[in-house]
C-alpha cells in the first residue's frame, strides 16, 4: 500500500515535472524581439505594415520601444548589453552606425535581396522604407504657378514667400545643389564648397531652419511659411487635416528607412530572421496601404499584389515616382559629416 | 541626575569645555551633512569629473586637444558669443520686469501679496514645453497676436515674432523670470519701511528716497536673482531650439549636434567642460566685484 501509493507519488511527479519542462520549452521556442525606432506615427505604422505579420509569420514576439537617434543607440552598444534587437534609424545614421561598427552583420544567406537597390543596404543594415524629402507649398499663395522644383525654391524673386528647411547638413546639401544645376544622377560625391556657397545665396530668403517633422507639418499647417523643404510623410497629416497645401515628388530626394541591429543584442539570431522576412516582397507590399507617401523598399512587392492608382500615387518608390526622385547616397555622409557639419552650422548660425 | 550637570557649562568659564563642546557640534554638523555630500558627490562631482575627463580624449582613444582645438572654428565662436548676448538680453529684461513686479508685491497687504504671488509662480507648476508651445502659437504669424495687430490696422502685414531672436527672448524671459522676482521679493520683504519714513522725513522726495534707500537696501536680491537668470539662461536648450527657428544657435543645441555627429563623447564633453569654466569665472568675476558670497550667507 505504501509503496503502491509512494509510486503514484512518483508518477505525479514525473508528470508534472514534464509539464513544466514542456511549458518551459514552449515558452523558449517562442523567441522575442525588442524594436526601436524613432516613436509615434511611424513606428506605430511601421509595426502594423512589418513588424507584426513577420512576427506572426515566425512566431516571434514583439515588443517595442523608442529611441532618440544614433547616439541612443551608441550607448545602448557601449553599455555592452543592449536592450534593443533591431533599432530604425534614417539611412545616413545606418550607414554612420556601420562604419563605426556599432550594427551586427546581418546574414545575407537568409536575406533574399532581389529587388532591392544596392544603394539601400550594406554589410550591417538594409532598407525598410523608402522615405521623401519633397518640397511643398501653400496652395493660396501660389495659386495656378506654384514652384516645380529646387530651381524655384532657390528664386526668392520670382517666387516671393517665406522658406522653411531643416537644420541638418544630410539632404540639405544636395537640394543645394540640385538649385544650383546638378544633374539629380551625378550628385556623389557631393561638391561641399559648391553645396555651402549655393547655401549662403539663400540663406538671407530662409526664415525658419526646423528640427523635427512634427515642427515641419506645424510651419506648413499654419500657414507659418509659404514653401518648406519637408519630409513626405509629413506633409501627409497636413493634407489629411484639409489644409490648403500640395507637394511634388519631382527633384525630392529619395532617403529610406533603414533597420540594423545593435552590436550585442541578446536576441540577435531572431532579429536576422525578422528583417529577413520584412523585407520580402510580400511584406513589404503592405507599405502603400499602411504607410501612405513613404514606399516599399523592395520594388517586388509591387507585382506581388494590386494596388489602387491612389496607393501608387502616394507611395514613393512606385514606378511612376522613383525615377523623378534622386536616390541619396548615405556611404558619403557616413565618411564626410564630421568634415562638413561645422561649416554647415556656422553658415546657418551667421 | 549627572546628565542635567553636564549639560550646565561649570560656572568657572572652562575653555577646553567650551572647545569640546564646539568640536562635538561641528561633528554632528558634518555627521548630519553625510548624506547630503553623498549625493551631490555621485550626481554631481563624479559626472562632471568623467566628463572633464572624457573631453581629454581623442578620436583614437588616446589623451589629445583635439577636442578643445576644433572650438576654435567659427561656429563655436558664433554660438558662443550669441549664447552670452541672449543671457545678458534676457537678464537685462527680467530686471526690468521683474523688479516693479517685485516692488508691487513688496509693498501690498500680505493677503492680496499671497494672492498676485500665485500669478508668479503659476508658471512653474506648467511643462516648459507647453508653455513654449503655447508661445508658438500667440506669435506666429497667423498667430494671436500679428491676427489682431492686423485687425486693428496697427501693421499691414504680420511682424515675425517668433522662429528668431525675439521670440527666444521672450519665451525665456517668460520662464526665468519667476527666478528675479522671488529672489527680489524677499529681500525687499526684510527692508523696514521705516527708513523710507525716515528719508521723507529729512525732506527726500519719493524718488530720492527710493534711490538712495530702497534701492540700495534691495541690492542682494537683485544680484541673486541676476547670477541666477544668467547662469539658467547659458544652459537653455528647449525654448531657443523652439521658438529659435533654427536661426538662434545656443550653447545646449551645439553641444546636442556634437553628439549625434562625433562617435567620441569627447567631443560633446568639451563644449560642456568650456562653458562650465566660463560659468565660473564669470561667477567668480561677480563674486570679486559684488561680494555675492555675502548673499548666502559668506563671512
């Protein structure tokens, strides 16, 4: 009796510690990832469009957080253990973190790259999204003759008005030079002294240098500056809010989103299948849809699936838009920004 | 019973009695300040001590003045120069806000002085950051203010208010001024309207008397209040970065780009360690010429 019971005992045992020994191995398969990017809209997008269904797809769980840019993510590395796996950043910050090695190699046996420009990745980041840097103006002041390009924006006399750009040397040099003639296609490497020269002409004209989109859509909004260097994204929320303002995608530079992953990161096996299968044509055919004005880095995922003529209009990287862009170069500002950055802010700051 | 004995000095004035007792007081005093030191040490000292540090080493890592060579470039010298005019600036204009706002309180009832006393400090109990906004709003230029000046036939068109030097004044000032006038209302709380009395007295007309006597006597909380409006005003990033428009380049946001661009926070460190000497020197400089010591308590 007593041994009969002291082996059910046993058995009882045994068969909960094999519960718990299973349960304990499920929860193991079930990796997870920690993404960071740069908050708000575009990350809540970014992670409806990527980051759940290739979650979904590899059973990798979520979770997310925001960081405030490169340096963020240098201490993150620096500290040894970083708390993030994949962190977005825009495309001249993933190149910079790169060469200074602050991104894990990705593993491009699992990467399918067909379809995607060899400018929009490197050895240690790749492309997410597309993203423009457009030109837009208010719709009453410029009525029927609006400006069409950088030319334009340059031409204080011709088209009067108040000017807004951003205060960062990346993008703003090459719309320089684009003003100043340069063929979209032959702007790397960028001619600094022509760029900063092209600067200081218009520098009397531009009234408000802005830091941050959402101070960019607010100088469009209401109606704070007539034209405005702005992000196209941004100039989205200010079309859906019904204000009276238009932009064009000819002469914008195209720059994309871009993801790596932090030196270190404890989950960093999961975070290359992750931005292996975000990157797939299927996934990233959720873009036009979810992340309308910015476009899919991999030009597949426009012939995975059928998009209305609206979705295409929008999306940046459509075939009837890419091509009337110019692809930003980030390897140049990855070598140059420390060489350029304070001639850039001394101009701006006369 | 021998506890009471103790705690009387003997009646013969014992010198070394009066000494130990002296001792044990500056211990306990010490003993009590521990904590405090403690805290100050590692949030304060040890941080700034790294930092110092870090702005001594260069890009490969090893001890360089590359850091302090490069502050040499233009834009360091721009910024630095418009980071003191804007300080000076909004110094000067919290003075000559804040010291009639003080005056005023200084001289009404206590209930009615409690009362206008919220109206200062309201401000400190609103995020900078909405109040920067809010700012943004009124000075625009389809904002509040140029909407109505233009109404009213005042200007033809609208003045650029904000996004430049003017707006980042006055959003500071807004901000800082709060620090003027407290400082101002309690010394001038502690001045005996009897002199005054006594000023008129002798035949002083208000003016006179307010100048060789009110005034004087209110000197400590003028300078407190302008070492510490000028000293928050170096280190202000938010306002200006907002209401600056890019076109105002402050100290802060110098040093903000030089660490997103450089890798070494070496770099950053230095612009730091620069103005934190400055910031002394010019505080040590006011010491030697207005004995602000003396404000707190100095011998």
């Amino acid at each position: 009796m007593t041994q009969f019971s002291s082996g059910m005992m046993m058995s009882r045992f045994a068969f909960a510690a094999a519960v718990l020994i299973g349960s304990a191995q499920i929860a193991l398969a079930q990796d997870s990832v920690t993404f960071a990017g740069f908050g708000g809209q575009y990350q809540s997008s970014v992670r409806k469009a990527l980051f759940d269904p290739a979650g979904k797809k590899l059973g990798v769980r979520v979770r997310e957080e925001s960081h405030s840019g490169l340096a963020s993510v240098r201490v993150q590395v620096q500290s040894g253990k970083p708390g993030w796996d994949i962190v977005q950043l825009g495309e001249a910050d993933c190149a910079r973190g790169q060469s200074e090695g602050l991104f894990e190699p990705l593993d491009y046996s699992k990467i399918d790259t067909a379809g995607i420009a060899p400018l929009a990745r490197g050895t240690a980041y790749i492309g997410s999204n597309y993203v423009s840097t457009v030109l837009a103006w208010q719709k009453d002041k410029y009525k029927d003759k609006p400006p069409r390009n950088w030319k334009d924006f340059w031409d204080p006399k011709a088209f009067p008005g108040r000017r807004a750009m951003h205060i960062y040397p990346q993008e703003s040099m090459e719309i320089a030079l684009l003003a100043d003639g340069v063929d979209k296609d032959k702007l790397y490497p960028l001619d600094a002294d022509r760029a900063l020269a092209s600067l200081a002409k218009l520098k009397p004209s531009i009234d408000v240098f802005w830091q941050s989109g959402a101070q960019a859509s607010q100088l469009l909004k209401d109606g704070e500056v007539d034209m405005i260097v702005i992000w196209g994204s941004r100039v989205a929320s200010v079309l859906a809010d019904g204000a009276p303002v238009d932009f064009t995608y000819d002469q914008a530079l195209l720059g994309f989103g871009c993801f790596g992953i932090p030196k270190g990161a404890a989950n960093a096996a999961a975070a290359q299948r992750m931005i292996a299968q975000m990157v797939t044509p299927e996934i990233q055919a959720n873009i036009p849809d979810l992340l309308p004005y910015y476009g899919p880095i991999n030009e597949r995922a426009f012939s995975v699936k059928q998009f209305s003529a609206e979705a295409l209009a929008k999306a940046n990287s459509s075939p009837q838009n890419k091509d009337r862009q110019a692809p930003l170069q980030p390897a140049w500002w990855a070598d140059n920004i420390a060489r350029v950055q304070e001639r850039y802010q001394a101009l701006i700051a006369k | 019973m021998t506890s009471v004995i103790a705690a009387v000095p003997p009646a013969s004035s014992d010198a070394s009695y009066f000494a130990r007792a002296e001792r044990r007081e500056a211990w306990s005093f010490a003993l009590l300040a521990v904590p405090g030191l403690v805290v100050i040490g590692l949030l304060l000292i040890v941080p700034v001590g790294w930092l110092f540090v870090l702005s001594f080493i260069g890009k490969d890592g090893g001890v360089s003045l590359e850091n302090y060579a490069r502050l040499a470039q233009p834009v360091y010298v721009i910024t630095f120069v418009t980071t003191f005019q804007i300080a000076g600036i909004v110094t000067l204009g919290s003075i000559l806000l804040g010291y009639p706002v003080a005056y005023l309180l200084s001289q009404l009832s206590p209930r009615a002085a409690a009362i206008c006393m919220i109206f200062v400090i309201l401000p400190f109990w609103t995020s900078v950051l909405v109040r920067t906004y809010a700012w943004l709003v009124l000075l625009q230029r389809r904002g509040l203010i140029n909407s109505w000046l233009v109404s009213l036939g005042i200007i033809n068109e609208p003045i650029p208010l904000v996004n430049n030097f003017i707006g980042t004044t006055i959003g500071m000032l807004h901000v800082l001024l709060p620090f003027m006038i407290l400082p101002l209302y309690s010394s001038m709380k502690t001045i005996d309207t009897d002199y005054l009395k006594a000023a008129s007295s002798c035949g002083a007309s208000p003016m006179r008397a307010f100048w060789d006597v009110f005034f004087p006597l209110s000197r400590p909380g003028l300078f407190a209040g302008t070492v510490l409006v000028f000293i928050l005003s170096l280190g202000f990033y938010l306002t200006p970065a907002l209401l600056g428009g890019g076109r105002v380049s402050m100290w802060s946001m110098q040093i903000a780009t030089n660490v997103s661009t450089y890798s070494n926070w070496g770099a950053a460190s230095a612009l730091g360690v620069l103005l934190l000497v400055v910031t002394i020197a010019i505080l040590a400089a006011l010491n030697k010429v207005f004995r602000v010591d003396k404000l707190y308590g100095g011998r």
